[in-house]
C-alpha cells in the first residue's frame, strides 16, 4: 500500500504542475476559459507586449505607439526592470501600463513552487517600486502557466491573462506583413493581442517586423469601430464578441 502511493504522489505533483499549463492552447482557452485568453469589451482590443524592457527596442515602439496615439500594456521581465529603472519609469510616464511577466524568460520543466512564488513576488515588488503602481496582470514566459505559476500568482493578487491573438513575431521570417496577417487572422473585438517589443528571447532583429505592423493593425482596429488600449481598460471578464456581445473583427 505505501509502495503504491509512493509511487502515485509523483504523477500526481507532476500533473498538478503541467495540466494547468494546457492552457496555451488557443482554442480551448478562448472557448472554456475566456478571462484567462484576455476576452473583453466587444468593442476595445487590448494591445499587449512581452518580454522588455529593452534599451535597444523598447524605446522606438514607446514612439510608435505616441505618434499612433495608442496606449498599452507591457509585459516585462523582473531583472530588466531593475538594469534599466528610468526605461521602465519611462513606459508608465508615457501612460502605458505594466504588468509581470516573470523574472527570468525561464521555462518551467520541473516543480518548483518556492522559486516560482519568490521570484514572481520579486517582479511585483520591482514593478512597484519603478513604477509606483502594484501591477494587476501576469503572463508566465512562452504562455505555459503551471500549476506552480498559477498558484503563485494567485498568492500575490496578480491575475493571470495570455490572449487571443499573437503575431508570430519572434520568428527570423517574420515581416510587417505576416505579423498583420497572423494577427487579424484570429482578432475580435474584445481579442487581447500579443506582440514583442524586444528580440532578446527570439531570433535577432525580429522585432522590427512588430513595430512596422503596429500601423496597420491600428488602422484595421479603428476601421472596425474598435478602440485599441491596455488591458486595464479592456474589460476583461465582462461580456464581449466571443461571448454573445456585438463585436467586429477586425
């Protein structure tokens, strides 16, 4: 009998830290779990960035997006926030949101509660204190949000949101054109979008295919009557296209 359950308690630590993470499947995470895919407002797209800041990109997006009048929410890593302080004072002065991403782009192959809630806690506390907001939002690295990630972010108040759509941006062949592609492929009102302001997790130079898009996808968002901002006006949770509201696509 102990043999037995010393042999079940494994698989069941195991399970509990990777089933949660099958979330990173688009379709049954905007189907089943739409707070979680970032579903809001039928009428508002929530632009969203990862993995900054960045010195060498982040700046020009910041540009791109003021001279597009459009304000967002940046996902960032807890050790950029505090190698580059001023840039990430920076994002919120220019009245953009931040939000945890973790604070290493790292991935979770094994259990490890106690790190996970030390160094998610560290992000927020960096986030913080930079920015003088507590961040609301989390979105683990890659989108893989275990058991262990889960639970820690619901121990510090951080809400876990991944999205509808993403850019495929991080690729070597990405171009303006694929990242516009890819996104108004799966975008609705009330969609969450995802894209990269920075190409230190991803192939070299990748994110200038990003910032030539964020034109185009402005534009089509407007076009369908969508307003375009950060998640902390997006609603998320409430009613919206995929969830029997009037939305567009855009």
């Amino acid at each position: 009998m102990f043999t037995t359950a010393a042999a079940i308690a494994p698989a069941l630590v195991a399970a509990a830290h990777i089933v949660p993470a099958g979330t990173w499947l688009s379709g049954p995470r905007r189907a089943w779990l739409p707070t979680l895919a970032g579903i809001g407002n039928s009428d508002h797209v929530a632009l969203t960035f990862d993995d900054g800041p960045d010195p060498c990109s982040t700046p020009v997006f910041l540009a791109a997006l003021e001279e597009l009048a459009v304000r967002a929410t940046f996902f960032v890593l807890g050790e950029q926030v505090l190698r580059h302080r001023r840039l990430t004072h920076d994002i919120v002065r220019r009245g953009h949101e931040l939000a945890v991403h973790g604070w290493t782009h790292n991935r979770p192959w094994w259990p490890a509660p106690v790190r996970e809630a030390r160094q998610l806690a560290r992000t927020a506390r960096a986030v913080a204190e930079v920015s003088g907001v507590a961040p609301t939002w989390y979105r683990p690295p890659y989108g893989v949000l275990t058991g262990d990630r889960l639970l820690a972010a619901r121990h510090i108040g951080l809400r876990p949101v991944l999205w509808t759509a993403w850019g495929r941006d991080w690729t070597a062949h990405a171009t303006a054109e694929s990242v516009v592609a890819t996104v108004l492929r799966d975008l609705w009102g009330g969609g969450t979008v995802v894209l990269h302001d920075t190409d230190r997790h991803a192939a070299p130079g990748c994110w200038h295919a990003a910032l030539a898009a964020l034109p185009s996808l402005v534009d089509a968002c407007r076009a369908a009557g969508l307003t375009v901002g950060p998640l902390g006006e997006h609603g998320v949770g409430g009613r919206s296209a995929r969830s029997g509201g009037a939305g567009r696509q855009a």
